[in-house]
C-alpha cells in the first residue's frame, strides 16, 4: 500500500512535465509526421495488412516500405488509442505523456528494487523524468520512438536484477516482453542499449555467483528476438532494397554532429531549433548539470565507502564507466571509433547517445543520493528536486501551440507535405530518384489503345481494377513503386513486371509496368511475403503460441 501512495507522488510530481500537452490541438515539432504514420498504420489495420510494412501515401502517392524498417511499435499503439476513439493528433500525445509516467515508473521500480528508501527512488525517477534530453524528445524534435525506447530501459534492468536475485515471479517472460518492446520501438536505441544492458547482466552475475542464471537470460532473449522477428529479420535481410544514402549523408552525416564539452557539462542553453557543424547548436544538448555532478558524487562516495560496500562500489564504477563511455562518443575525439565501424554512421547524430548516457547517470545519480542517511538525505532531495526545477523546468513547453484537428492536417497541402516529407528516406532502389510529382489515381497508358475503369482501387499495399485493351499489345504503367515481393496477376494468373518504363518521365520512379495483350484483363497488385518476410512472421507466430505452453510445462523456470 505505501508503495501506491508513493506511486501516486510519483505521478503527481511528473504531471507538470506533460501537462501542457492536455489541451486540444498538438505541439509544433521538428518531426511532425508521428501522427501521419499512424494514419498510414490505420490504413494497414483497414486492410488486415498485419504486420504492416508497405503504406499508400507516403513517397508523394506512390507508396513505400516504411515499416519494413522504421520501428513500427508505437505506431501499433498510437493506431489502437485512434481506434478507441482518438484523434490521431491526440493519440500521439498520448504516447507521450505515456512515455513520462511508464519511464517514472518504471525508474521507482527499478530504483525500489536496488534500494530500501523510496524516497531515493521517487527523486532518482524525477531525475530521469526531468532530463533536458527527454524535454528536447518531446518539445523539440518530437522523437518518438526514442522517447518511448527510454521507458522501456529500467524495465530491462529491473527484470535482469529480479531473475539475479530470485524476487518474484514470471521475470523471464517480463525481461522477453521488455526486450521485445525495445527492439520494436526504436532499432537504434536496441544496437546501442544491448551491450550496456549484457554489461549490467554480466556484473550482477559476477558479483551474485549466480552463473547458472545465464540461460534464463538466453530464454528471456529468445522470447523478445523471437516476438520480434516479424520486424527484425526482414530489417537485417533486405536492407539493400532501398536507398540509404539519405540518411547518412548531407545534413545527416554524424561528422557535423559531434558535441564539445561546453555543451555536454555547463551550458544550460534550450531552444527549439538544429544541430549544426560546430557549437552553435540551438537546442540542448546536455548531459545535465544535476545528473552529472551527482554522478561524480557517486563514485567519490563509491571510493570513501569502498571496504564497507565493495559491491556497490563495484556497481558504481561499471555505471560511471559506461556512462563516460557513451559520453564519450558524442565527443568529437570519439570519431576514430565512428569512422572504424561503418555501421555507425546510421545513428546520425553522435547525440542520440544522450539517451543512454541520460539514464545511467540517473541510476548513478540515485547511488550517490541513497549514500545520505536521515537529514542530510532530505536536505540533498530538497536541493536537488528544486535544482531541477529551477534548471530544466521551463524546458517541459511547446514553443508553439497549432489549434488544429485531424480533418486540417489530413486534407489539402497539409496532406501533401506528409506526402513529401523524407521523401527519400526507404525510397525502393527501383526508383533513381524520389518522384517530382503526385502520384495519378489511375494506371498510366504509354503505348497502345486501351480503357481503364474509373473504379480502379487502391488500398495500404494493393491496387486493383479493369483494364480492357483494343489494340493488339498495350504497356501499363501503375501509380505506385516496383519492391521485392511486389506481384501483380491479370485475371488470376502471375504476369511478369519491370520498372523500367520511364517514358513521359524526367528520370525513372521504378513504377510497376506490364505488357497486355487485347481483351478484358482485370488487374490486381500487390506486395506480398518474401522469404526472409515469410521466416520472420513464423518465428514470431511460433514465439507467440509456444510462450504460454512453455510457462504451462516449465514453470518454474519463471519463478
């Protein structure tokens, strides 16, 4: 019952962070499309095109593979909070005052676990809540995925310290669902969080003798990979299917993204603007003054304390050397690091590493708080909760309010800049380059005499209609890109397509087109499995109905 009550404060005390966000209309952001993917989501539920991957308007019309590699987890979310009733604008701001309370929470669990104090728990978990990186999520750039992956990382340590310690039950499956969810929320944030998260796992093994506990670790793993591998095996199989050198070039190369230690460690700067070549970044940037000096108190304390706490200490300093680990990678010195492994560069900006850096610096935060004992430890919590408030409260605001519903945003160029926006990112490699115009509603004629009917239909990942032809041969071309697994039939039967019918074009969009023979030809298209789509399903299938057998057989490996 105290821990509800504490709970309770602890939800209180986080409302001030969102509550700005509990008016109609939504917050002006730098990624303003989070509402747009979950319209395109819907058209996917529309159509029982699950899991969705390919999505209508997006790419001016003509279609793309979006959730075929961008994170589609919180975009299921956001489409069910819609499907009860909720605008899309305001389904996205559900997602995150979400992400503020399940990230609180999730930190006073974890926090209640390693320590007996709650109020060491509720003051660690402001720590983490008010970050200036979470503010710059939220308010700024509008990151989601991101935002929503940082409420799922003290639910992967907490699970990892509760099957170490025995404490409760059910934690293998707790840690699956916990790595499952990262790994469908944000694909980045999984590359970089797993290492930390073995790190944790590794130390607490170590320190616990409790090596035989690493193949519940193996389950726990198999369960989450398992439940995403519908998203994940494509995403690593068929990555050579698009262009990426959007994302990693231009305004996106990690080398114009580095920060100086001004802005990791003393500038208090918030604006709502870019990350630049050089300092003149106008937006935060920071680790966080109070995260970091805490932080520095813990490992002081972690040396003064050491023969009395040898594994805390222990702790402590793993944490703090992971913690300037990632720090150091958003430091120009790290670049030799960068520019060693390839892989890197999709990051984008060597700041994402904030994310990670934030939240060990909480739990480190949290160490060095929970070293105060009586009234010097509410003095310390006084100090800090108003130092947070003084420093980063004012961050937790829109800098501008658009008083707007779904209807405005969903019609007219309000529709087409959604349509636009990233218009190269997962652009198939069958188009040269993005198109420059709107997709037409109908299939283009580019030789021969033909009729095509004006209830020709398009839905998430399929097009149909009638098309009859007078002339001896006529080549069809349709409104929407040639993909792998792509296949169009013309009165039932499998006919072959290219997209290389560029004619009347000003470069290729690599469209599906097709040769047809006179006569009437009714004419389906539609992006179907391929192998590695068809393997990724079936694993999480048989992860989805093998999980509660195996609880049922086996269950006390769950205790």
């Amino acid at each position: 019952m105290k821990r509800y009550i504490w709970i309770i404060a602890l939800i209180l005390l986080i409302l001030p962070s969102f509550i700005t966000l509990l008016r109609p209309g939504i917050h002006n952001i730098q990624d303003n499309m989070q509402y747009f993917r979950i319209y395109e989501m819907q058209k996917c539920f529309d159509d029982k095109q699950i899991p969705c991957r390919w999505v209508p308007d997006m790419g001016y019309g003509f279609g793309y593979p979006l959730f075929l590699y961008y994170s589609p987890g919180p975009y299921y979310l956001g489409t069910l909070f819609h499907n009860i009733g909720f605008q899309y604008i305001d389904s996205v701001k559900i997602l995150f005052i979400g992400g503020f309370l399940i990230s609180g929470i999730g930190m006073f669990l974890l926090l209640s676990s390693l320590f007996s104090n709650p109020k060491t728990a509720l003051i660690g978990s402001l720590i983490y809540v008010y970050a200036p990186v979470r503010a710059v999520q939220v308010y700024v750039r509008g990151s989601l995925g991101e935002f929503l992956a940082m409420a799922v990382f003290p639910f992967l340590f907490l699970f990892s310290y509760r099957i170490i310690k025995g404490i409760g039950k059910n934690n293998i499956l707790w840690l699956g669902l916990a790595v499952f969810s990262l790994l469908v929320t944000h694909n980045l944030m999984s590359l970089a969080f797993f290492p930390i998260l073995g790190a944790w796992i590794i130390l607490l093994l170590i320190q616990e003798k409790k090596n035989k506990k690493i193949i519940d670790f193996f389950w726990a793993f198999l369960i989450g990979i398992g439940l995403a591998s519908f998203y994940i095996v494509p995403l690593v199989f068929e990555r050579g299917y698009i262009h990426l050198e959007s994302m990693i070039g231009g305004y996106f190369d990690y080398r114009q993204h580095f920060v100086n230690l001004y802005q990791l460690f003393i500038s208090n700067h918030f604006g709502y603007g870019s990350s630049y070549l050089g300092s003149g970044d106008d937006l935060s940037l920071s680790v966080g003054q109070v995260q970091w000096v805490l932080g520095l108190m813990a490992v002081i304390l972690a040396i003064k304390n050491y023969k009395k706490s040898k594994k805390n200490s222990i702790i402590i300093f793993v944490l703090a050397g992971l913690s300037l680990l990632t720090i150091f990678l958003i430091h120009q010195r790290s670049s030799f690091i960068w520019n060693k492994f390839s892989f890197m560069a999709m990051f984008q900006f060597p700041w994402r590493f904030l994310v990670i850096s934030t939240f060990l610096l909480s739990l480190l935060s949290s160490y060095a708080i929970n070293y105060f004992k009586g009234k010097w430890q509410n003095i310390v919590i006084v100090v800090v909760g108003l130092s947070l408030l003084f420093l980063y409260g004012s961050f937790f605001r829109s800098q501008k309010w658009l008083n707007i519903n779904d209807q405005q945003l969903l019609t007219g160029q309000e529709f087409l800049k959604q349509q636009t926006a990233s218009i190269f990112d997962y652009l198939p490699k069958s188009a040269i380059l993005p198109p420059n115009h709107q997709a037409p509603e109908l299939p283009e004629l580019i030789e021969g005499d033909v009729e095509i009917f004006t209830d020709y239909q398009k839905g998430s990942n399929w097009q149909a209609g009638k098309i009859i032809v007078y002339s001896e041969t006529a080549i069809i071309r349709l409104p929407i890109f040639d993909f792998p697994g792509m296949e169009v039939t013309d009165n039932g039967f499998k006919i072959e397509i290219n997209h290389d019918e560029c004619r009347g074009l000003d470069y290729c969009f690599g469209q599906v087109s097709f040769k047809l023979n006179e006569g009437i030809h009714q004419i389906n298209v539609k992006l179907k499995s391929t192998l590695p789509r068809k393997i990724g399903d079936l694993i999480s299938l048989v992860t989805l109905v093998s999980v509660p057998i195996f609880m049922i057989i086996k269950k006390k490996k769950f205790l």
